[in-house]
C-alpha cells in the first residue's frame, strides 16, 4: 500500500512539473510570466572579524545586560538619572580611535555602546553633557548624602588621592562616595575557625593569626561596587568598579581606603601607560592586595 501511494504521488509531482514548463504561446511559464531568473545568493548569519572569527549579530545596546545594571543602579539616585536623556544619537563619522572597535561599532550604528561587563560600562555620544554635570553634582543618596565625589572639583578642595586616581579619566570623573554600614549580624565565638579541634571542645574556638581579626564572613557581605562617571563633549562612560575606595569618615570627610593601592597600580601604572602594547593593556590586568582577594594576593590576570 505504501509503495503504490508513493507511486501515485511522485506522477503527479511529475505531472505537474511537465504543466509548469510546457512551451506555449509564450513559452514555458516562467517565461510568459516574464519572471527573470537570478542566482541563489546565500547569505550567512555570522559575521566574521578580520581574524576569521565568527560573530553574531550586534543588538541594541540598551537590552543588554550591562546597560540595564548599570540603569537600574541610577534609578536609587535622587533626582534619577536616565542616561537615555543625554544620548545625541548615532554618528557614522564618529572618530573614537582609542575605543575597542566593537564600542565603535555601536557608537557609530546606535551612538551609545554597551560593553561585555560593567566593568568596562556603557558609553555614549552624550548630548547636552554640561546638564548631566550638573545632575552629577547635585545627585544624592536614598539618604540625602552627596552620591559622587568630583575630582578636581571647583567647589571643593583639593584631594590628591581622588584626583590622581582620576588622572586616567577623560573628561570629568565623578566616583559614587561609599558609606560602610554596620552589619546586624552578631558576633559569635561560634565562627572562629577550628572550633572542633586541638581538645577545646566543639562550642569553642582556638586562635588563627590569620583569622584573628575577623569572626567569620557576614552571610550578606558589604558592596563596595561604585559607579564612576567619566563626562567629556565628545563622550561620556559611566561604568561600576568592583573596589570603590572613595570612602566617607565619621567626620563627613573624603577618605580614600586601600582599595586604592590596587586601582592606581592596575589603571594608572599599567593600563595608561604609553609604553605598554594596547594589547597587553586591554587583556592583562595587575592584582594587587585589595578587598576582593582579602588582601592576600599579587599576581596577573590574563583575559584569552
């Protein structure tokens, strides 16, 4: 049964194939329907860079994960800023050399470009930027607190810490200010370490010289992220560093933490250094003792 349904469905596949090009009047009817015929052409969905390397497609900036972190941490800001505000537009003219291509090639398609972390942040070609100073300037806390530090602010003395840690920034920089909070969480002789050994029973702790100072890790740690703004006429970034280290004292002045050791060696020793290949200095970061290794590490990081 099955062959001979196959039988019948291939004559009239044959059938009608012998209709479609029968010669007429007019010829076949391709021809009397005047349809010229042109070569398949296959287009990829990859794109390939001039290594070879296959990938996809650019998106809209403002879907990306990036983009939408770093939006939603300005939403806590009072007044909110919505960067949106502040974009010119594309510019396929743009003439950024010194930016990854990949961020060019968004600037010059959307005006704004979305980088793979946050760490590296948003930029845009920015409209109306001596506006979004002035919103930066007068940005505070959920708490009523100033939300950024200027460097080489007009209004403010001079802090060298803060402006040499600038000193890489184009344009104007602004660093969100960090204010430790106390945890409420309580201590406990329970989060000493080696609490089951050495004969001092299972409810005690025995002395660590490298654990002295601390009982433990707090279950919701501390964020020391802050965004950092850089504003000039031709761009604007704004991205979030894992290691703030622009602190406020109990005294309502500008402290710079040891976080700082780790930030001006990486960005302004290696990475701003003329001498140093742009390869090296984009892929290769130094690591110095800072709060996210506990202060316990030097070394390298190589992004392949």
């Amino acid at each position: 049964m099955v062959a001979v349904f196959d039988q019948q469905v291939q004559t009239v596949i044959a059938l009608a194939r012998e209709e479609f090009e029968r010669p007429g009047s007019g010829g076949s009817l391709i021809e009397r329907a005047g349809i010229e015929p042109e070569p398949v052409r296959v287009r990829p969905i990859w794109g390939k860079d001039c290594l070879g390397v296959r990938s996809m497609t650019t998106t809209d900036p403002t879907t990306t994960d990036t983009y939408r972190k770093i939006a939603a941490r300005l939403t806590m800001l009072r007044p909110q800023i919505d960067l949106k505000n502040y974009f010119a537009g594309p510019n396929p003219d743009v003439r950024l050399y010194d930016e990854k291509p990949y961020i060019r090639h968004q600037l010059e398609k959307y005006g704004v470009a979305a980088a793979t972390t946050t760490l590296d942040g948003v930029t845009f070609l920015p409209k109306d930027w001596e506006e979004l100073i002035k919103k930066l300037r007068i940005a505070k806390t959920t708490d009523g607190f100033d939300a950024f530090a200027e460097g080489q602010s007009p209004e403010k003395a001079s802090h060298w810490a803060l402006d040499l840690s600038m000193a890489a920034t184009i344009g104007k920089g602004f660093r969100e200010i960090w204010r430790p909070k106390l945890s409420d969480r309580p201590l406990s002789t329970r989060d000493l370490p080696g609490r089951h050994g050495f004969g001092l029973g299972r409810d005690r702790g025995q002395w660590s010289d490298a654990y002295s100072s601390q009982f433990g890790k707090d279950p919701q740690p501390q964020d020391i992220t802050s965004l950092h703004f850089a504003v000039a006429p031709d761009r604007v970034n704004v991205h979030i560093d894992e290691t703030g280290f622009v602190f406020e004292g109990v005294d309502g002045a500008l402290t710079v933490g040891p976080n700082f050791v780790h930030r001006a060696g990486n960005e302004l020793f290696w990475k701003s250094n003329k001498h140093i290949p742009q390869w090296a200095a984009e892929h290769i970061d130094l690591i110095l003792p800072n709060s996210a290794n506990d202060f316990s590490r030097v070394g390298i990081s190589v992004d392949m």
